[in-house]
C-alpha cells in the first residue's frame, strides 16, 4: 500500500553529506518526494511510496552516513497524495 511519510532528523545531520546519503538510498527503493536542511539545523524528508520501503528508508536514515551522528527520528505518517514525480534535494 502506497502511503506518504514525513520525517524529521536531529543530530549532526547538516553539512556532513546527509541530503545525498538519503538520495542515494531512496532512488533504489523507487521512493518519490524530497530532502532538505531546515533552519533549524535538522532534516526534512517527505516521502511517498510503498510503506516496507519507507520503513527500509527510515531504517538507514536513523543509521546516516559515518560522518553523521542522528540523535533523533521523528515520523509523521500521511495519505498517499501521489505529489511527487521524482526524489530531489531540496
């Protein structure tokens, strides 16, 4: 069942090469939406796609990248809007 996923991450999660770990794990899975850095020093990921596939995502995000250390993951789960084409860094 497609569902749609919003995720916050906490820690030390900018200016280590974040945005582009969760690029490289998300296109595989063939999960569509977006990640960006917020002002507030964590990341924002809205996802669209298979639930076990956003969970598999979620599963490396709590991971990051070695020079990342992620403190905290937040998951707000949402309807399937079908609001993506594709997944980008924003």
């Amino acid at each position: 069942m497609e569902i749609g996923a919003r995720i916050i991450v906490k820690g030390l999660v900018q200016g280590v090469g974040f945005r582009y770990f969760v690029l490289r794990k998300a296109l595989p899975l063939g999960i569509k939406g977006f990640v960006q850095n917020r002002f507030t020093g964590e990341v924002e990921i809205e996802a669209e796609g298979e639930r076990s596939l956003i969970e598999e995502l979620i599963k490396e995000v709590r991971i990051g990248p070695r020079s990342a250390h992620v403190k905290d993951v937040t998951i707000e789960w949402q309807t399937f809007q079908n609001k993506f084409d594709e997944f980008t860094i924003g």
